[in-house]
C-alpha cells in the first residue's frame, strides 16, 4: 500500500508520502539505539516531565490534531478531539503513577532463599517496535508509547500506510517534548518491510495492533528471533442482554458501542445476544436508534457515523452483509449517502446463523449482528462461540447472574452493564485469537521490561 492521506469522505488522495530507504531506516535503528542507552540513565522524574510537556503539546495542538486524524480516517471531528484528550490525560496518568508501578519488589524474609538481601527490579529492554493501526491513530500508539518511554525504553513506530501524516505528528512530538532525538521514531515503511526490522538486533521486542494475519507474521519473526511480543488483534466481543436487564440503557448504550469510531474498534460490541423474554422490546429500541444515527460528512458536529476509512475495509462489509442476506439473514438498513466517499449504512442483521461469516468474522463497520438466545446459558455458549476473545459486555440487575457470566465469559475483560472502553487504569488485551499479552495500567508497563531478580549475600 502507498504511504499516503487519502480523504475517506471522498475518496480523493490528498498527500504521498516517500518511503524511508534502507540508509534512512539504518540511521534511525542507530539512534534508537543511542537514544534508549541515554534514556536507561534518566530518572523517572525527568521522563515523567517530558510526558506531562507532551500532554501539553498534545493540549494545545489539539484541534490541528483532531483534523489530521478525521481527514486521514474519518473519524467524527468530536471523536477525534476526544481521542487528542484520551491521549493527554494517558501521558499524564504514566507519568504519575509509572514509577511506582516499577518499583523495586523485595522478598520480606530473604533467609528463605539464603541471601541477606533478595527483591526484584525493573529495567527497560531497549528499543521496542510498535507496529500500529489507523483506527485510533493517536490513542494506540500513545498507549505504547507513554508506558515504554516511561520504563525507559525508545520506541520506534510502523505506523498503517494511510495515516502518514499522524505518524509524522507523533514522531515530532516527543521529541518536542524534551526527550532524548531518537527516543521515539516513525519507520516510514511498508508493511512488507517491517520483518527485516525485528530481525535487526537493535530491536528488541514488537508490539502489534491490527489483523490477525498481519499479527501471525509479526509474531512468526519475533518468535523465530526470541524476542519479546504483545498482539491486540481484533474481535468480535459479546453484547449480552438478559431479562432483568435496565432495556433502555442496554439499547442506547448497544447503538454506541456498535458504531463508535464509526464501527471500526476491536473493542466495539459486534454481537447482540438477547434472551428471547426481551427479544422483541430490545431489538425495536437498537434497531429504531441505529436508523436515527445521522451518516455524513465527518467533520460536520452534527455527525454521528463518518465513511469507512479505507475502500477495502467498505469491500469487505459489503461481502459480509450480502453473504449472510444470501444464508437467510434479514438486514434493515440505515442512512445511506451517495457520492463518492466509503460510506456505510448502520445496519442490523437478524435471523442470523452460525453458516454465515458474520457468525465467525469480525465486522469493522457499523454492522450489527443480532442472535437470540433461549436461555441465559445459552447466551454464554453463543457468546463463547468464537474464535476471538478481546472484551464482552453483559446486562443483567442480577447480581449472582451477572457472577455466572464474569466468571464464564472467554474474554480479556467484561464489563457489566457498560460498554468496553480502554482505561489508562486498567489492563487491555486478549485471549484466543485476540491476541497475547497485556498494555495499559501496571501490567502493561512491565510487558515491556527486564524484570531483574537481584540476590545478594
Ligand atoms: P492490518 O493488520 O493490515 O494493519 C495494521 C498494521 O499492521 C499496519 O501498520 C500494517 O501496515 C501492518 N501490517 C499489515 N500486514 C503486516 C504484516 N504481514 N507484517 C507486518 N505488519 C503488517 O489491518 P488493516 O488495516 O488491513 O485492517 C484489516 C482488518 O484488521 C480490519 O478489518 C479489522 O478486522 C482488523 N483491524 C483490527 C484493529 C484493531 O484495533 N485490533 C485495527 C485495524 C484493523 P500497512 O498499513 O503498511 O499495511
């Protein structure tokens, strides 16, 4: 894919992009070398400064920021400005709370292990490549960035081909911020380029967001290097709504979490399991609010749903929908716009059957794929009946229920009564073909370190 902006909302390329040649992607893969043994020597107080100038920078910047992500994407303008605050505020949360979450560990009584002293500490590895994707152009690499450049470690960024001038944005703005030159970097490259990068030494760990194919390929060559690797590939999370359920928030809270950032998020809800006693009621509530959405221009503030953000991802919703239409589905379709932009429809999908794809694959796009359960065991076996395993959502007044389903769920996380969302606070990631590992909070700093067990007589 050329690295290059082209505008979603019509479908026009606006800005390419050169490629790094292989001396360029050499210099950078130096400095990121100098640059994490310069970073290993600062204090945590001087890197948790030049995250909070970041989350300044980031501040001030913030409506030039917001148009580069909804001109590159599509995102709505509000979104886009939300994901800008998201990204401040994550700066800011490792810079206050980093240290302590690598604080050294000591074993309270070390004669057990006959030493006079014995504790753990954590150190940074190196630098680490970050592989990312469109959707949340900002928010995934911030995610990786402040927490690895908070450890100590240079970051060095793969950004996805169509949003170059994002990844240009953040190259610059840690560098801005006070940071070492080299700490965090943007490899201008083409996916094909980046197995050549986990192979150099230099590098020594890779985090990826994106597709489960792409995933499989970064994590064959960081395993065939023995180099560390955390994968967030996607799902198909469960919306879970059970009888004793508040139908009225389940309803507005499903249409949310189906089509935020305009249905393109691993975490957004992709599967609506309902119990068939509030079938009916649920459904004409979700269906009637997804056909109010308003689907348009993404930098109108009227906007509730933008285009697609690439032609291919609107292809593959395409396919999904007529396929499942053929097997028997029965589709009812929202606001659709014509002209040149990749706009979508929301659209909910019923009499949905375990023979169509949008059974098993996931819809990254405003598609709402609706099945009804008999009970709620049945729920929670239509709701592990995937290949992934990123989030879940469940609705439910019931307390023991709600216990039933927290501890039944096949999932990195459930959320009762609420929509995913990802939380500085809180871990992320996946099991089963979601992905490996953890980012965020505690857990997700350490991903990324050496953790030194140090044993002293
Ligand atoms: P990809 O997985 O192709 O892209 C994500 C990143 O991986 C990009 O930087 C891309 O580079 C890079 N990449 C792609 N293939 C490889 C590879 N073989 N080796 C190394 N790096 C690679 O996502 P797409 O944009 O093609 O989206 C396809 C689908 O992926 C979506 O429909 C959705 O299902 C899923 N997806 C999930 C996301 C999530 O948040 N988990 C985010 C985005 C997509 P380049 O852009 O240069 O190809």
């Amino acid at each position: 894919m050329a690295i290059a902006t082209t505008n979603p909302a019509t479908g026009r390329v606006e800005r390419t992009f050169e490629e790094h040649d292989a001396a360029e992607v050499e210099r950078r893969l130096q400095l990121a070398e100098q640059a994490s043994w310069e970073l290993r020597r600062t204090s945590y107080a001087q890197r948790s400064a030049w995250l909070h100038a970041a989350a300044g920078l980031l501040e001030e910047e913030a409506e030039q920021t917001a148009r580069i992500l909804t001109t590159e994407m599509g995102k709505t303008i509000s979104q886009a400005r939300a994901e800008v605050a998201k990204c401040a505020k994550g700066l800011r949360f490792y810079a206050d709370h980093g240290a302590a979450m690598l604080a050294d560990s000591p074993l309270d009584d070390a004669s057990v292990v006959g030493a006079e002293r014995a504790w753990t500490r954590y150190e940074p590895l190196g630098p680490v490549l970050a592989v990312m994707p469109w959707n949340y152009p900002l928010w995934q690499v911030v995610r990786f960035a402040a927490p690895a450049l908070m450890a100590g470690n240079a970051g060095l960024l793969k950004h996805a081909s169509n949003v170059p001038q994002a990844a240009l944005y953040l190259d610059s703005l840690f560098e801005r911020s006070g940071f070492p030159s080299g700490a965090f970097q943007t490899l201008m490259i083409g996916a094909a380029r980046v197995d050549g990068v986990i192979r150099d030494h230099r590098v020594r760990a890779v985090t990826l967001t994106g597709s489960e194919p792409a995933g499989r390929s970064v994590a064959a060559a960081a395993g065939a290097e023995v180099k560390k690797v955390v994968l967030e590939l996607g799902g198909a999370d469960p919306f879970i709504v059970l009888p004793s359920a508040d139908l009225d928030r389940a309803a507005a809270t499903a249409v949310a979490a189906r089509v935020v950032n305009n249905g393109q998020s691993c975490i957004a809800a992709k599967r609506f399991i309902v119990h068939q006693d509030v079938y009916d009621e649920f459904v004409a509530a979700f269906v009637k609010q997804m056909g109010g959405l308003r689907v348009g221009d993404p930098l109108d503030e009227a906007t509730d749903v933008g285009p697609i953000a690439t032609e291919a991802g609107r292809r593959d919703l395409v396919e999904l929908v007529a396929d499942a239409i053929e097997a028997g589905a029965t589709a009812t379709v929202g606001q659709t716009v014509p002209g040149d932009g990749w706009y979508y429809p929301p659209t909910v999908l019923e009499d949905v059957t375990d023979r169509m794809r949008v059974y098993r694959e996931e819809t990254f796009g405003p598609v709402a794929t609706v099945l009804r359960a008999t009970d709620a065991d049945h729920a929670l076996a239509i709701a592990n009946d995937t290949s992934f395993g990123l989030s879940s959502s469940v609705w439910t007044s019931d307390q023991e229920e709600a216990d039933r389903f927290i501890a039944g769920l096949e999932a990195g996380a459930v959320f009762v009564n609420g929509m995913t969302i990802s939380y500085p606070e809180l871990p992320f990631g996946g099991i089963k073909d979601s992905g490996i590992g953890r980012e965020l909070a505690a857990e997700g700093i350490r991903e990324f370190c050496n953790l030194k067990t140090v044993w002293t007589a």
